[in-house]
C-alpha cells in the first residue's frame, strides 16, 4: 500500500508525552433480536476469536466487514470517553486524538466487531490491535497519524455456538480526529483526482481535514479565485467536505480546498471535476410497427422513439423473431430535436424488414438506455399468407 508506506513509517509517537484516551460504547448486548444480520454463516473465518492480538491473518476477519451499514441511534447506547484512566466524560459522535497518541476504543459486548477507516483496514503497519475481553472488546491504534482520521464503529455481535451475527441497528460509530501539526488534510495518494459532476446528482469534493478546527475554503484555480460557499448550493461538513448539491456546468474546472490553523495554511488535493449531463431518469420509448399483420412478401418497418435531455445520449438495441436463424435485418438511427419546451431531443430506430418471412411473426422488442437504467417495450406484428393478385 502506498498510503501506509507513506504514512506508517512517521512514528510521531514521543514516548513520555504518551496520552491515553478511551471511549466507552456502553451497549446493551447480546439479546436476541429481529433485526440482527447474518454474517456468512457456518463459515469458519468469521467466527470471532478472543483474544486475538492483530488483525493480521486468518483471525483477523472480524476486524474486517465487508459490510457497512448506517447504524441507527439506540436509546441504549452512549459514548464515553475515559480521560487520565478512570475519569468518564460523555463523548458526542467525534472526538479528537492528538497525532502521535494512542487511541484506545473500548466496546461493550461479548464478542464485538470493529469498522475502521478503508485504509487501515486493508494495512495498519502492526499499529492496530484488536483485542476481545470477556465483557467488551478493545481496539488500539498507536502511532497515529492524521491519515488515521475516519469513523471507527463497534458492531456488537450475536452468536449461537459459532454462528455469529452483526447487530447492524446497535452498532456504535464515532468520527475520530487526528489533529497533525504538519497536515491540516489527511494525506492523499494522488496529486490530483478526478471527479465526475453529474447533473442533479450531489458531488463531494473530499478535502478531510485531520482537524475540526480548521478553517476550509474552497478555490477556483483559474480564475484563481474563492467559491462561495452559501450553505445551499455548496455546503461544507468537517467529516466530509464540500459538496456541491446540483451540480451546473459553470461549476467544471480544477477546484482545491484550503485549510487554516493557527499560522499553518495547507492546499489539499486537487479535484478535476468533469461536467456530464445526466438524464433526470431511465429513457421511456415508444414502439410501434407500420401494421400488426403483415402478409409474406410485403415489407414490415417498426419503429422505437425516446425522447429525452438535448446531449444526453440514447442507446437503442432490438430483439426480433428472425434473430435466433440469424435474419439480417437493419435500422435507421437518428436524433432530432423536439419542437417546443425545454431543450429535448428525440432518438428513434427503424427497423426495416424487407419481404417479409413467416419466421418474422412474433414479438418485436426494443430497449432505450441512458445512464440512468434502460426501459423495454415490445409489439406483436402476425405474419399472414400471400395476398393472391389475380383470381382465376
Ligand atoms: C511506534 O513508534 C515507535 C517509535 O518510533 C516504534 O518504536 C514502535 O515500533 C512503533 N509501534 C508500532 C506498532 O508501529
């Protein structure tokens, strides 16, 4: 992992100024309970093992999910935090841990299931130590860095013999902050990222400082200036970003966020963002072919239509009756404009079936797709006998 190899090997850790810290998930466990969510069960790997040190190997998988669900607040749970051993203080849903400290978590129930951040998840350089206690399971991170930063969640679990469950509803998480005197943001990989802007859909720009205290702002790079930020259109969270709600195309070009502490101003990573129009939904398309009953000999035309967003393309894709023998038939594809309203245009596809066979009696299928999902419409067309000219 790139990341860890950057970050891992900083070791800030001063020994003698060494805090620690504590949170209490105080939790009512272990009761049965409908809503309880099963984790492959009768598999092996994901029984929780006591007392196992590390997340490394086979052991490690309960300190791995491979699901992530929003937990719901409980009455019953609640946070505290353990300052100077034995002092409790009630914590809200972040606390801050200085960088170079030890975070320890504490979490009641028997046994228990950690989330931690992606990153530490797929390589923790050893710092990482999960240990399950008979009553409540332990997770400690030393040598912190702010690219620790992140939610870190206690699943309590539910087992019968091996089989054990996460108990999503009654899972506990906390954004945990790693303040870094040299990084405001936390660390990235790349020096730049691309990110797409889709019409309508909110796009998160995700500068995450490595403290709540920071000052954000966000920044144009040309024209060098700052985006306002008004709450509505663009909106700021200091366990998120920015995120741009209804992304317009004026809002495309490299933007980078700038963080301020005290006399340190940092510039994060930039984000490219790549304006696409995006349809508002699924293409609705409209089949209909020139006659439902056609005689052999004669030729058949059926024609697909969608109309949707000007710019935003349409794909259209038929099923016919003479496919399975290979029938080569062939379409017309346009796009036209609509006439009045908003800026909307029309896809169409014609189906030409010239002389028509008896093998092309059926159901005639056409699917219109967009980036948003695909909708299919058929007809039936019947394929009669020869109509006779002349009669003796
Ligand atoms: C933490 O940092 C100290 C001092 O740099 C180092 O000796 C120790 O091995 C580190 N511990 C882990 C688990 O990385």
């Amino acid at each position: 992992m790139p990341l860890m190899s950057l970050f891992g090997s900083k070791g800030r850790l001063v020994l003698g100024t060494f805090l620690l810290y504590a949170i209490i998930f105080e939790l009512a466990c272990c009761q049965n309970d409908a809503q309880e969510q099963r984790t492959s069960p009768g598999k092996k790997a994901n029984k929780p093992k006591l007392g196992k040190a590390t997340n490394k190997g086979p052991q490690a998988v309960t300190t791995k999910p491979k699901v992530k669900a929003t937990p719901t607040t409980q009455a019953q749970a609640f946070l505290s935090q353990v300052l100077n051993r034995g002092k409790f203080t009630k914590v809200g849903d972040s606390i801050s841990v200085q960088a170079g400290d030890t975070l320890e978590l504490r979490c009641r129930g028997k046994p228990v299931h950690w989330g931690v951040p992606l990153y530490l998840e797929e390589d923790d350089d050893g710092r990482l130590k999960i240990v399950q206690h008979e009553r409540y399971g332990v997770l400690t991170l030393v040598n912190t860095t702010g690219a620790d930063t992140g939610e870190y969640t206690c699943y309590p679990m539910y087992c019968e013999d091996t089989d054990c469950r996460k108990e999503y509803d009654k899972a506990v998480k906390v954004f945990v902050f790693f303040p870094d005197p040299q990084e405001l943001f936390v660390p990235s990989s790349d020096y730049y990222e691309v990110i797409q802007l889709r019409t309508n859909w909110p796009t998160v720009l995700p500068c995450q400082v490595t403290s709540p205290e920071s000052k954000v702002t966000l920044h144009r790079e040309f024209p060098p200036m700052e985006v306002v930020v008004d709450g509505t259109e663009i909106s700021f969270n200091v366990k998120k970003g920015f995120t741009i709600h209804r992304p317009r195309p004026y809002h495309a070009g490299a933007l980078y966020c700038v963080a301020s502490l005290g006399n340190l101003r940092q510039s994060s990573t930039k984000y490219m963002l790549i304006y696409v129009n995006y349809p508002m939904a699924p293409p609705a398309p409209v089949i209909q072919a020139s006659t439902s009953s056609v005689a052999v000999g004669e030729n058949l035309r059926v024609s697909c239509t969608a109309v949707g967003e000007q710019n935003v393309a349409i794909e259209i894709t038929w099923e016919y009756p003479g496919q399975e023998i290979g029938r080569p038939l062939y379409t017309q594809d346009g796009v036209s404009p609509v006439s009045g309203g908003a800026a909307r245009q029309q896809t169409q596809s014609v189906l030409l079936v010239d002389e028509v066979r008896d093998v092309d009696q059926g159901t005639y299928t056409c699917t219109a797709q967009n980036l948003q999902g695909a909708k299919s419409v058929s007809t039936n067309v019947k394929v009669v006998p020869k109509t006779k000219p002349k009669k003796p």
